[in-house]
C-alpha cells in the first residue's frame, strides 16, 4: 500500500505543483465569482460557488496535463450531477 506522501508525489508529477494549482484555481474562481457580481449586484450562491469550484479544480489541472482523461470525465461527471440537481429543484 503507498503511503501518503507517495500518493502526492504521484499525483503532482500528473498536476503540477499543489499550491500553485490552488493559486490558479482561486484566480480562476475569483474573476467567475466576480464577473456575476458585476452582472447581478450581488454575490452567488454558496451552493454555485461549490459547483463551479469543482469544474474549476480540474480545468487547474487540465491546464498541467490536458490529456488527462480523467479530469474530463471529472469534469462531465460534476456537470451532469448539476444538471440533475438542478432539473430536480425546476
């Protein structure tokens, strides 16, 4: 069984450095978050802000290894649990 630290070294040879990643996904978020502000007057919803953070989590890593399937099907997975949710409360 691999330990933890092995994991991480694993998983940032396929993503890149954690942090940086985190840096991007927050910059990412902020102009998302921000740009509705500007439209709408007011912040999102919390519950969107989590459902967007998702899909911006893996667009990060996307941006490290675009060929990397699972984070598409990551990201086709999130949206269609949206959609769901999102058709049940219509």
């Amino acid at each position: 069984m691999k330990t933890t630290d092995q994991i991480l070294e694993q998983r940032g040879e396929v993503y890149g450095d954690f942090f940086e990643g985190i840096s991007l996904e927050a910059s990412i978020l902020k102009a998302i978050t921000d740009r509705y502000a500007e439209h709408h007057g007011s912040g999102m919803n919390p519950i969107n802000v989590i459902y967007l953070s998702k899909i911006v989590m893996k667009l990060s890593r996307l941006a490290i290894s675009p060929d990397h399937v699972d984070s598409w099907t990551d990201i086709a997975g999130y949206a269609r649990l949206v959609e769901i949710q999102l058709t049940k409360e219509q």
